[in-house]
C-alpha cells in the first residue's frame, strides 16, 4: 500500500480537531482525479457501487501512479519501463524523436499516470484496466504507451516537431487494447 503523501493533519484554526485529517479520507483531490472514476459510470448505474470500486482501484493501483517514488509498479519505474521498451523495439525512432526536440514521455506521460481515460475509448480503458487488475501489473501501462508508439512508429518517423506528433496521437479511437498488446509482447505470433 504506497501513500500518495502525507494527510494534512487539522489545526487550531479549523473546525476539526487538531491532527484530524483533512479530508477524512486521507486523500488530497488533484487534477484528473476524476479520470478514475469516469470508465465506472459505464459499469454502475448506483453512486455506491462505483465509488467502493473506485477507492479500492485507487487504493490498489491509482495510487502507485500519483507518487514519485522508486518502488516497482510506481510512477517513476513505469516511466523509464516505457522509454526503454521503445528504446529497444523502434530504437531509430526513440532517436528520431529526440532530434526533433521531443520526448516520448512528454506525450505517454497521461496515458501512464491516468490509465489511458481521455485517450482510449472506454470499452477499450475498460479492457486495460480488466488486464491491470488481472494481472495486478501496473507495466502494462507502460508496455500499451510503447506499443501504442511502434504502432505509429510510420507517421512519426517524418514528423518534424512536436505539433506533429501531437497530431499523430490526437485521435486514440480507433486503438484496440488487446491486439496491441499481444502484437507487441509476442510478435510473429499469429
């Protein structure tokens, strides 16, 4: 179980009592929290259901990618896990990307930290994180963001800057979560 950071703990000056946490629960909201939430709603009709759901993903996975931290299966390793896969896959492209000025993690940052939510269509995010809770394994985000970049590995090969490879990447919809995968982990598979 890994603390995304230490609650805040109540003072004189608030309506708790001192070292009271506040909130409650623990957990400071930040931006894009609400990314873990949103993929529930097409599963659940009822708030409670999806909200016990939601604090044990969090509690289980969510929070691993929302610390700066070196253990396994955080944000950090995750990261690095992405830039060497594409690294060793399409090493002419990771350098390709670099020369022009950008870095793979700048886009597959998002897709890692938020589960691929805003990137992926839902049934396909829902696929992914069916794997993730499977597998309890937090590198498949990872292993999708450097699939997702051999899959594209054409277009972005003549991009010439950042705007470019922005546009490569600005439509996710038509990606498929498990051929991308099992293409990627197991090639010359039929």
């Amino acid at each position: 179980h890994v603390r995304t950071h230490k609650p805040l703990l109540g003072h004189a000056c608030s309506a708790q009592p001192t070292g009271t946490a506040i909130p409650p629960c623990g957990v400071q909201p930040f931006r894009g929290f609400v990314n873990y939430a949103a993929p529930l709603t097409f599963l659940f009709q009822a708030e409670e259901p999806a909200y016990f759901v939601l604090r044990a993903m969090y509690a289980r996975l969510w929070c691993n990618v929302n610390v700066m931290r070196s253990q396994p299966d955080t944000l950090l390793p995750l990261c690095k896990l992405f830039e060497e896969l594409v690294q060793h896959h399409h090493p002419s492209l990771f350098f390709h990307m670099l020369q022009i000025g950008v870095t793979p993690l700048q886009i597959a940052l998002p897709w890692i930290q938020f589960g691929f939510v805003g990137y992926l269509e839902v049934d396909q995010v829902l696929l992914l994180w069916d794997r993730l809770l499977g597998f309890e394994q937090l590198s498949l985000l990872s292993v999708l963001a450097a699939a997702i970049f051999v899959y594209r590995s054409n277009p972005l090969m003549h991009a010439t800057d950042l705007n470019d490879v922005r546009d490569i990447f600005t439509d996710g919809s038509m990606l498929r979560v498990v051929p991308l995968l099992q293409h990627f982990l197991f090639p010359g598979v039929p």
